[in-house]
C-alpha cells in the first residue's frame, strides 16, 4: 500500500470484511523504523514529525467516511508505514472509540503494526483498545529478524512486548532470494519462529508470501503449499492459522 490520502476504500477484506483503511502519514514513500527486505519501497524513511496528518484531519476524514460510504464493518489502522510512530496514535485512538460510540456501536476497529513502539505505554493502552492488533513477526531468531526485517529493535524487546499485550493475531510473511541470503522458510528459521510463536500464544497466525514487487532485494514467490506446511506447523501447537 502507498497512498497520501487519509483514507482509503471501502474495500472488502478477508481480514477485516467491509473496511476503510487510515493512512496516518502524508509521506508518499513508507515510514517506518523497519526496512523489510519485501518492503514496496525500497528505502523506508523515519518519521519525522511533518511526515504525519493531525489527529483533527484524521477524525473529520473518518467522519466522513462514514457519512459517504455505507455498511462499514471496520476501520483499520493500516498504511503507509508503521501507524503506531505517529506521536499522536493514542489521541487518534481515543477519538476512534469515541466515534464508534456516538455513530456506529458495531464497528470493528483494527491496526496493522510491527510492534516497535510497544515499550510506550499510551501505545499499549491504545492497541489494548482495539478490537484487532494484526502484528509482524516475521523470524523467531536474532539473525533472521535483522535479515528479513531490518530492525535495529532487539527481537527479545519485541517478542516480550507482544506477549504481554495479548490477543494478538500475528501477521508472518515468508519470503526469500535465490541465493538464500535472504530467507525465513529454512527449517531452522521456521523451528524459531514456531518456538516464538508457542510463547506469545495468539489468536490466531495469518501466514503470507510476497504479494507485490519487492523493492529492496529481489525475491522468489513461495510456493503456497510451502505456506500452507508452515501454517499446518502452528496448528499442531493448538494456534489457529492460515494462508493470506
């Protein structure tokens, strides 16, 4: 996804059924304190604070939104790089719950996260709010986390922070090159992420490929019955799983 508009849709998602998607960031490249070896782009900036729309402009698009477009089963907070780095992610939450309140009592709302800011303490009380924290995780070890994903955030860090929050559903994508100097599908790879997985115990663990051109390194698509084992292997351990 790259968009600058504050909104995006409606579309229909497996994930999230009839749903607008918010784009926190006027940026037209992706910010995000990662730098995903299947990232659209193929240099993810850091935010800066003029990179992101104001809580205001954000909640009168999500009214609108809702006036223009009927039927909306959820608002997912899902865009152009990491949401959760806006320093305002906590007030554009409370002014989502109280939207939901007053116009629409059965809307889902939803984010889509790497999981970096959790050691912030008004981001974990906002995603506590939420009805749906999809959230990365990509490695179950050192060396492939900061292979695949790019992050100068300790694994440990983000796997404790995970746990803590709870009732996660992990959003994995597996991905790798030719030379195998980028993969996360080794069976040594996959036997770490399962043992994180075990650990963090979530509701459920959407498997992925590549589903675009990858901007930074060039990658092979993996076969979906190799995603599908892979899903098969957290449904042995009792966590519900499949193929996006």
């Amino acid at each position: 996804m790259s968009f600058t508009a504050i909104v995006d849709g409606p579309e229909t998602s497996r994930r999230f059924g009839r749903v607008i998607r918010l784009n926190l960031s006027k940026a037209p490249d992706t910010v995000c304190n990662f730098a995903c070896a299947y990232c659209r782009s193929a240099a993810p900036a850091l935010p800066s604070r003029t990179n992101w729309w104001r809580e205001d402009e954000v909640l009168s698009a999500v009214h609108a939104a809702l006036t223009a477009y009927r039927g909306i089963e959820c608002i997912a907070i899902s865009g152009n790089g990491e949401p959760t780095l806006h320093p305002g992610f906590a007030v554009i939450v409370d002014g989502l719950l109280r939207i939901r309140a007053t116009r629409a009592p059965a809307l889902k709302l939803a984010v889509v996260s790497n999981g970096s800011t959790l050691d912030r303490i008004e981001v974990r009380r906002a995603l506590s709010q939420l009805d749906m924290r999809v959230m990365k995780l990509d490695a179950g070890d050192a060396t492939t986390f900061r292979v695949i994903n790019g992050a100068q955030l300790p694994l440990g860090r983000l796997i404790s922070g995970l746990r803590h929050l709870g009732d996660v559903d992990l959003l994995s994508r597996f991905v790798r090159n030719r030379e195998r100097s980028v993969d996360n599908t080794s069976p040594s790879a996959v036997d770490a992420w399962l043992a994180v997985v075990r650990e963090i115990a979530p509701r459920t663990v959407q498997v992925c490929g590549r589903d675009w051109p990858s901007g930074s390194v060039p990658l092979s698509d993996v076969p979906v019955q190799e995603l599908e084992a892979i899903a098969a292997r957290a449904q042995s351990i009792g966590i519900p799983a499949a193929v996006f």
